[in-house]
C-alpha cells in the first residue's frame, strides 16, 4: 500500500475551512476556495434520505467503508453519521458567504448563541432543543437538527462539523447517548448562569 493510499481523507467541510475559520486559499491563484454550490446541492439531497441513497454525495464521503459490514450490504455507523452531518452542512452552508463550519463550536454553545440571537421566541427554542434532546432514534434526531440548523443559518451561526458528526454516531448507540445530552446540556444551559455582581453593588 502507498503512502497515499493510507492517507486519511479530510471530512468535507475541513477540505475547505481553515483553522482560523477562514476559507482555505487555493495555492495556485492565492484567492480563496469555497464549497462548489452544485457539491452543496448535492449533499442537500441527501436530506430526509438514508446513507447512499443519493449518488450525487458519493465523492463527498470520506470514511472508510467497512468490508466486513459491506458484505452483508450494510454500512456502519460512522457512514450513516458522516452522511447526516453533510447533509446538514449543505443545508447550513447555502447562501453563506461565511464558512457555517467553525472548530470548536459545539452543539450546545452554538444553540446557546442562536437564543441569545434575539431572532427567535426563547420559549419555542427551549422546546425544540428538549426535542432534540429526547429523540429516541437517529432519523427523528437528524429531523430535529434539520430545523434547528435550518435556524442558525438565519443568523448565521456556525459550528464544528466534525464534533456533530461524532454526535450523531454516538446516537446510534442507547449507552453513549447520555454522555452527548450532557455535553448539549452543559453548553446550552450555560446561559441560566448568574452573572456576578459586580465587588461595589
């Protein structure tokens, strides 16, 4: 096997966003590299489908498939989570000219943001997230991401990709999916924290 072959392939969205949450730069002409609106379109249709379902998301994929599962004509869960998370991305990033993904910007503090956003009823968030929280299977959770990330791209709020992806495979999981409301939890609610007095009230 070639060095090449046993390079890992970067998920999307790190394909073209750079650390510094900027565009990545094409190194031939200097000038930037953003999504292809026609790849967006392509992983925008895979929404409300199951993982290799829509051929136009094909190339996007960058997990390896698994030659045990694929015998039996099944993917695992990895697949399936990196397909949601691509959809979604598609949906987040369309019309954005700022990149929708952003490395350390989890569920939860983004969520937070959106309700501090003042663009939606705090009441109707709180609700939705709760939803979110209580979905008892995959396809009703990525339902439930599909509004809300439907809501942080009306106000142009990103987040991490790559750590929602790793969300959604652990939803797949009953055990794991404890651990994950914890982490939504801990950075949604952040908000209810009482600010200090300031030493002179």
């Amino acid at each position: 096997m070639t060095t090449e072959q046993t390079v890992t392939r970067l998920p999307y969205w790190e394909r073209y966003v750079a650390p510094t949450h900027n565009w990545r730069l094409d190194p031939r002409t200097g000038l930037e590299r953003r999504p292809p609106g026609e790849d967006l379109a392509a992983m925008r249709s895979g929404l409300s489908r199951p993982v290799m379902d829509s051929p136009k998301m094909w190339p996007h994929y960058s997990c390896e498939v698994n030659d045990a599962l694929a015998l039996r004509d099944e993917v695992s869960d990895e697949q399936k989570a990196e397909h949601a998370a691509l959809a979604l991305f598609g949906l987040h990033q369309q019309s954005q000219t700022r990149p929708m993904h952003r490395q350390g910007v989890k569920l939860g503090h983004a969520l937070r943001l959106l309700r501090q956003s003042g663009k939606f009823s705090e009441e109707a968030l709180d609700r939705r997230v709760a939803a979110l929280a209580g979905a008892t299977s995959v396809p009703a959770l990525v339902v439930h991401l599909r509004g809300l990330v439907t809501q942080l791209r009306a106000v142009g709020q990103p987040l991490d990709y790559t750590h929602l992806m790793a969300d959604i495979q652990a939803w797949h999981s009953t055990e794991r999916r404890a651990d994950v409301r914890l982490k939504w939890a801990l950075g949604y609610q952040s908000w209810k924290q009482e600010k200090p007095e300031p030493p002179n009230a």
